[in-house]
C-alpha cells in the first residue's frame, strides 16, 4: 500500500491576511474558497493547505505546523520574517517560523525542480 497525503487542514485568525501571505509571501495559489453568507470562511491552496477562518473566541492557528518544501529556502525565509508579526521560534532550527496567530511552518529547501514536478501532479 503506499499513501500521500491529500490535505492538512489548520485553523487560522485572519483568513485573509494569511491567504495573502502564503499568495504573496510563499507563491502559493487559492484552487478553491468556500463563503457563507458573503463570509470567505475556507480556502485551498495548491500544495494541499485548506485554511479555515476560525469562529470567534476559538483557538487559531492549532495544528502542529505545516512543512513546506520551497524552491529557495534562504528566500523564503527572508521573506517570511520581514512580514510583520512572523518570527523565528527559540530553541528551533531557522528553518522554522511562527505566524502571529501561533501557526508554525517547518520550511525544507527542494531539490532542484521537485516543486514544479509536485505542483505539475494532479493525484485527484
């Protein structure tokens, strides 16, 4: 038997914000979003990330963390860390960064071409 994984949900404070990180930040890609009652409350990235908007009073961000493989890990990390409210985690590798609503992403540098190889599958 072999198994991938198809997605890792995690909740998340401000949906927006975070979409627009993972977009603007990581190259990542929206595949799908869900509203409810004009409220953009879940959305797909490529890569197999669901974002959900967390209700009121809920605890954000939970999940343990995401890893990500990029392209250009030091990149990635510099761009990670000039956004306001994302940080390195103490007593952790650099490779690993903290979001402000407590998300934490675990970040792998690729080999060459294995991102555009992953993102080119379509498993479903």
């Amino acid at each position: 038997m072999k198994t991938y994984l198809d997605h890792a949900a995690v909740t998340v404070a401000d949906i927006e914000w975070t979409m627009k990180l993972f977009e603007d930040v990581l190259g990542m890609h929206e595949t799908r979003r869900k509203e409810e009652d004009g409220k953009f409350t879940m959305a797909w990235l490529d890569g197999g990330i669901q974002l959900v908007a967390a209700p009121e009073n809920s605890a954000a961000g939970r999940g343990h963390h995401l890893g990500l493989v990029v392209d250009d890990l030091p990149a990635a990390l510099a761009a990670l860390k000039s956004v306001p409210g994302v940080h390195g985690i103490e007593g952790k590798p650099e490779k690993w960064v903290q979001l402000p609503d407590g998300l934490t992403l675990e970040m792998f540098q690729a080999n060459e071409g294995a991102v555009e190889a992953a993102l080119a599958n379509k498993l479903k």
